[in-house]
C-alpha cells in the first residue's frame, strides 16, 4: 500500500519555480468557476503521519487559493455541545457549503484510527466506524460533493529524519512535542492499523492518495494538481446528475394485504377515558423527563403521516407534559438558502438536541421518500439510496444514546375527505386547506405505495414505526403518548443498567 | 414601583373559563399572521422571582400557541463554546427569526442581577450590564422586532408562603431548591436590586409590565392578553418603517482639509525592502499567535477599502503567516436568506470566532454606513443608528478580549482608474472588473464623505481605524502586518499583566 511513497520522491526547484506559477493561476482560475458557479462543494481531507508535512501543505494551499473561498478545520478536542451530540456531529456542522473548499486537518479518520492503535478500541469497533465513513462518503459523493483525501506518508526512517530536524532547527523545536515521540514508537502499529483502515475506505467516490512526505516541493505539486485536477474536471463535466441507474421495484402487490389497510381503523377512545388517560401519561412522561437519567440521553421524536391526520395535536398533548425550555418542536418546511446549499440530511442534523433535551419533527428528513418521491421533486437514485442514508443516521443517533421514535398517522381517505370539508367551512381552520392538499388527495394511492416501501425499508429495530390509526383523533393522541413513555422508560432502564461507556478521552490530539 | 403587583389581583375561575377559549383563538389567529407574513419577531422575556411562577406561565402560553412557532430558551449554564465569546452571543444565537415567538425564561438580565445580589460585582458593573441591554434592545426595536419584557412579582410574604406550599405537595416537592430558600433570604436585596433594574431598562420600545405572580388565572390571562394585544397592533399597524426621524447632518466641509486628503498617498516601500521587512514580520506575526498567552485572547480584523484598493492581497499576506486552522477569511456579500430574517448585526455575531482563533472580515459590518448609507439600500434612521450600535458591538468584542483592528485600505481616483483598466485587459483578472464597479466610480465624493463620517464616528480608542495608504501595495501590506502585529503585541502583554478577572462561576443557576 505504501511503497510507492517511499522511492524517495523529489522535486528540484528549478522544476518547482517553474511550475508553480502556472499551477496556482489555474488553481485561482478553478477556483473562481467553482465559486461562481456554487454547484458542488470540495472537501478535502489532509492527513497522515507526524512530520509528513500536513500543515504546511494546508498551508501552501491556503496561500495558493483566495482564502475568503476555503474552510480550514483543525478538529482538536470536541467542544461540550459537540460531545452531547453523535460523533459526526461536529463534522456535519463544518461541512462546506456549495462553491467552497473545505479542508480537513483532522478528520473523521482520526479518532477511530488513534483509539485503535492506542488499544482502546477492537479491531471490529474501528471496521464499525469505518464502514460508516464510508456511508457518509458515498452520501456526501451522491449529493455532488467533491471529496478528495490525502494520506502524507513517511518511511520509519524518514520519520525519526524528520523529527530529529524539526528538533535540531530552534525556529521548529516547539513543533515536536511528547506525543510525536509517542507515536514514533508506535510507528509500525500505526502503519498497519492505517493501512487497513485506507484499504477499507479507499472508494470510487472518495479514494485515497498516498504521497510521499518527505519532500516539500514534491508533496505540494501533488497535491495542487489533484486538487486542480479533479475540479476541474467536475467543472468541465457540467452538474449532470451523477446517477441515473435504475433501481429494483417496490414489493409488487399481488394479494389484498396491505400494510395501512390491514390496521384497524374503527378504533376509538370515549372522552371520559380520554382525559383520565392523557392525564397520567402527560403524568407520567413529565416524571419520565425530570428522571436524572434522562440528563444522559436525548429524544427524537418524528411525526409524519396523511395531510389532517392530526400530527399538530397529537404534538401538542406531547409538548404539554413538558418543561418548555426542554424542547424544540422543528416544523419542516421548504429548505433555505442556507440549507440547499448542504447535502439533504444537514438541515435535520443541525437541529439534532443537546443531552436532557427532545427535538419533535413534524415532518422530517422522510419528505425525501414520501412527497419529494411522489412529486418528482428529486431523482429516483436519489429517494431509492435515502433509505440507507437514513438508516445510517438514525443508527448514529440510536449509538449516542438518542431515543428515536417515529410515528406514522393515518387516517382513511374517507375521514380525511369528512375533515377537508369541515375545515373549509370552520373559519378559523381555513388557512389550514390549501389548494395542494387537494392535489395530493388525487395521488392517494402512490403515497399509500410509498409509505408502505417507508415502513418496510426503515422500520428497524433500534428505530421501529409506530403506525397510529388516527381516525379518532383521541386514540392516536393515547397511542402516541404511551409509545413515546414507553420507549422513554425502556431507554432509561437500559441506561441504568449500561456500564458507562468507556471513556474517549485521555488521547493527546495533535496541537 | 412593585405596589400594584401587591394588591392580591385574581381571577375567579368561571370568568377564566368563559375569557379562556376566545383568548386562545385570538392568540392563535394572531400567530399564524406573525408566522405568514414574517413580518417581525417576537421576544419575550418572562422573568421573575423565585416561586413566582414564570415556569408555569410559559408553559401555558406554549399549550395556547401553535408550538411549532415558538423557541423558547431556558438559558442555564453557558457551554463552553459560549463562554469562548462575548456574554450576549448566547442571546445572539438565539434570537427567533421574523415570523417566530422567541421565549426567554433566564435573559440578558439574569445574569446581571443574580451577580449584583450575591455581591460579585459592583452597582457600577450592574449599571453598565444594564446599560448594555437598553442598546441592544433599542437595536433589536429598530430591526423591527417586537420585544415584551413581563416580571413576575410576589411579596415577601407570598413568596414563602408559595414556597411553603409547594414543598408540602409530594408532587411538587422537588421543585423547590436549596438555591430558592437562599434566595429567599435575600428577598430584599433582590426587591432592591431589581427594582432598580427594571426602573433603568423600562423603555419605551421596550417597558417592563411587572405583573403579580400570586394567582396563576390572573397572571395567565395577563400574559396572554399583552401578547396578543402587542402582536395585535403590531400587526395591524402594517410594517411601516418606525421611525422617519431626520439625522443631524455631517459635518459640513468649510474649508479644504479632509482627513483621507491628508493622507500621504506618495509613501512607498522598494521591492527589496518590502521582502525583507514582510518576512520578518511574518514571522514575528506567527510567534505573537503561537504564544501561550493567545489562546486567551481572539482577533477580529476588519478590511474595508475603495474597490480595488487591494483587500485581498494583504489578507493573504496575513493569512500567509497562519496556521490554516486558527483563522478563518469571511467575505461579506449579500445576505443569506436566514440572515435576512433576522437583525442587521446578527451574520456577523454569527462568525466571532472561539478563544485563540483570528476571524478576518473582507468587508463588514460597515457596509451599513458605507454602501448601504451611499446606495440608499437602507433609510437614513437605519444607518444613523448603525454608528452607535457598531460602537456598542465593538466595545462587547474588546470587553471579551477581543483585539478588535481595523483598516481602511485607501486609494485615490486616478489609481483606482489605472487599476480597473489594468484588471479589463488581464485575463486573469477580468472576474474582479464588473459594471457596477464602474458605476460605484461615479460616487466617488458620497464615498468619501461616507468614510469621513465612518471614521469620525467609529474609530474609538478600544478599537480605532487605521487608514493605510494604498496606491502602493507594498506600503499597505507592511503596514497593515505591522499594525497588526503591534495590536497583538499590546493585547498579549496587557493581557499577562492584568490579573484574571473575577470568576463567574459559582452562582448557582434556575434548575
């Protein structure tokens, strides 16, 4: 894997001088198409072994580039709201918006690979976080991202070589710290260990280039005409959609069975019961937010289901029961600016709540599956591969102890006609009809289609469904309420019981 | 000033109960206005002593509102990416956007008065605090949003007698802290301290309703009528700009002295001169930022300039001595949608950088009073006002040790000229030549006067302009590098010298 980075690559400095002016005036040149253009992002991982030459490269192509266009992130020690979040958290909140170059000195890389060779970790924890890299990777990939990553290489030779300098020179000493040395005597552990891990996640969409580091010049030509390169070429390609494959059919339907047709929908709860009942589960899902261990997780809670299902209602008895200032109820609405300028997911990632919080979604990131498949609005590659991406994440929320529940709420064409109509005629309940959710009554049964494909392919075991037959808009108020207490008090239990997690910290991150 | 919150007001619960329903719907009805026409926000802030019932109150307001609109903040502990900032950028990023009801329970005076009562700071530190609210609300009414400030009240007597009550009840038990009997004990001191509070940050924009916390019927209603008669008439009134007040004018100019004519626009470093002197203070720039005493401190540095004066190019000769990690470029263009829906000064609040890190604007908060004022994109009333808040703004940065530095890269006509034709017959550089540089031109002496005004008004002695003479880059970039580097200079050892502030830990917070 690394033999070709360790011929001795060099570069003499007449070739250098040469070339360098041409190449950062392309590079400018690139750079300004992709900034005026904004129709991708570049993100751009530097890393490698201390001393390959990491922050001077990041450096030179900071000087190279208009620097008003790149982002630069260190990623030193997670902050305390980055903590209280899944690990990619804070990754998802640097990412580089449209027309921008992110560069990444430090990555999502380098913890799992650092806790492995400090033995923190098994080999299974680091192939587990490898392979959701990889998932991110090929999600930022197929939402136009341009991702390039870069591994500076060092024989162990060349490394002590280069320790030993940076030590002798007094303008570089301070560079050299304990924990180079450290990881000297690591040398070959960390070389395996990274060797697997790049062979693991080297893709079509993002692979790795290995560099020698040995040589400044030769390191920063590589890397400028990579980076040259493949922007340029994206550019040049125009933004065809990356995809057009085509995916395999939904379950075809063949019998009568059907998922949402098989509830029962006359189910129903009587007034009296209904208040006696909503107030001990309000009761009890108070009691359930004030327990101290709710301070160790947090709730995601996600409302969908059919236009007048009664999703606002059903939040309203929800948030009710709660203190105020721990919950946000997330309304989805079209995307910003700001937002379309990121891949999908990172408008629901931004939102994702502190520890002792809940964050209530009336609507979600399942839009993607449900209306943007049914109205055309995105490409059929992209809703087919949405099921994956969010399972991927709900299975990073479920690792970080987020609770994740997810209620469908449907009604019967017929009920939603009956509350169409009356809310037509009800005046204070006008704004709440509009011309489109009588359109989309004409697509009932696509969208029946799609929720059915929804439920089937994303309703795990870490993040199940619940379908709530909300006909009676009392019984789907109870349902709710008694699934998200009940989901609460198993999290809660399980957290008791759970020895704490081992401890991440206590590993030097580098300056 | 608290008499009329003692006379023991109530609210019989039949007159409560008829008056309830039709509260809500106009409440409600009222929302969804605000929320259609994003017109403005609200912010309001419920506060009051202990047992007085602000909790319960807001978590009624949030039953009667359409929860999906409303952000409320409980504002406890800071985190640490807070505290790397100035004291209000918590509040900051937190204000709701236009269209949202933003709920304060802890605000910009928690803090203030809590430090007062327990002794940590003197009168004059309180008054100052509260000196800075009255700006920034001031500022917050002139953007147009709708700020309500509701302080609940209770008599020595009632409040025990709240407390007692509560403790009695097994349910409620737990809600009564340690922290409150303490503060119980201080009951006079908070009256006093309080009293004075609200009596100096009751403003018109912004008055105070002090309102007694002894009934929750009483208060409720109280709340929510205020709410909705704010709203109300907010609403009704249109968005018609508030304020049409004439300015007083500039100074007039009597005789020939200018202060950007005075400069000596002939200065010029030789090539030779200009690399040695640039290296050198390259590196000492990079030595000031590798001191151990900067990762205390942060920079904003602000590059404003004629067009074509050569921003870019001496941001990189800065940027050029960085590591990539610890800066970031931000160039102010037009702003995002999101940054629209929210007070002029927020998009820049948003990018203060954390402890040890420098944020370099490529163009500012200044466009206000520079393009804005000159291209008519904002009323007179709006940039008048801009000074004062930017003074404001600046002295919360330099409170928080910031180094705040600021430049003025200026040039005259007849080099602006040379330039422009030399940028439209280099290819590389025709992107940085547009028609509306060309029109800009033609306001050569509105620019001007722009600028006097700026600079007679904005350069104060915790952060004042510096004008660089630019018709030579070489002069500017060494200027500016030497400018800089003497700022940090000062900064750093003023910084080693001083002994840390008083801690501001310690108080215990509302649970």
């Amino acid at each position: 894997m690394f033999e070709s980075a360790e011929l001795g690559h060099k570069l003499d400095k007449s070739t250098y001088d040469e070339e360098l002016p041409r190449l950062r005036e392309q590079l400018l040149q690139a750079q300004y198409e992709l900034v005026s253009q904004k129709g991708f992002q570049v993100i751009l991982i530097v890393s490698g072994v201390d001393g390959g030459g990491r922050r001077e490269s990041v450096r030179s192509l900071n000087e190279w580039l208009d620097p008003r266009h790149v982002e630069t992130h260190g990623m030193g020690e997670p902050s305390d709201e980055e903590r209280d979040r899944p690990d990619m958290w804070r990754f998802w909140r640097a990412l580089p918006p449209k027309g921008k170059i992110g560069v990444f000195q430090g990555s999502w890389y380098s913890m799992p690979i650092l806790e492995r060779v400090y033995g923190k970790t098994k080999l299974a924890d680091l192939d587990d976080a490898l392979d959701r890299n990889v998932h991110f990777e090929k999600m930022l990939a197929d939402e136009g991202a341009l991702i390039l990553k870069f591994w500076f290489h060092l024989s162990k030779k060349n490394q002590e070589d280069r320790l030993k300098s940076l030590q002798k020179d007094p303008l570089t000493r301070w560079r050299v710290t304990e924990r180079d040395w450290h990881h000297f005597q690591l040398y070959d552990k960390f070389k395996k260990t990274t060797a697997h891990a790049l062979r693991l996640t080297s893709t079509a969409q993002a692979p790795w280039y290995i560099i020698e580091g040995t040589d400044e010049r030769y390191r920063n030509v590589m890397l400028g005409k990579l980076l040259l390169e493949s922007i340029r070429k994206r550019l040049d390609a125009g933004h065809a959609p990356p995809h057009s494959i085509g995916n395999l059919p939904s379950l075809p339907r063949v019998d009568e069975h059907h998922l949402l047709r098989s509830l029962d929908m006359t189910q129903m709860v009587a007034k009296k019961e209904y208040e006696t009942r909503l107030e001990s589960l309000q009761g009890r899902l108070a009691l359930l937010t004030r327990d101290p261990a709710f301070q160790k997780i947090s709730v995601v809670a996600v409302f969908e289901g059919n236009d007048a299902a009664g999703k606002g209602g059903a939040i309203r008895r929800v948030t009710g029961a709660l203190d105020a200032r721990m919950f946000q109820v997330i309304p989805i609405a079209a995307p910003t600016e700001e937002e379309r300028a990121q891949p999908y997911l990172w408008r629901f990632w931004r939102h994702l709540p502190r520890r002792g919080r809940l964050a209530i979604f009336d609507r979600s990131w399942y839009g993607r599956v449900l209306v943007e498949r049914v109205e055309g609005y995105c490409s059929e590659y992209d809703w087919a591969r949405a099921y994956n991406e969010i399972n991927e994440f709900e299975a990073q929320l479920v690792d970080h102890e987020v609770v994740v529940v997810k209620f469908w709420l449907s009604i019967t064409n017929e009920e939603q006609l009956a509350r169409f109509k009356a809310r037509e005629i009800t005046p204070f309940k006008q704004f709440k009809i509009t011309e489109e959710d009588w359109r989309n009554r004409e697509k009932w049964e696509a969208y029946e289609q799609a929720v059915v494909d929804m439920v089937d392919r994303t309703s795990t075991e870490i993040a199940p469904w619940t379908l709530v037959e909300a006909n009676d808009k009392r019984f789907a108020r109870i349902k709710v309420l008694q699934v998200l207490c009940d989901s609460l008090d198993k999290a809660l239990k399980r957290h008791r019981d759970k020895s704490s997690k081992k401890s991440r910290q206590g590993i030097p991150r580098n300056g």
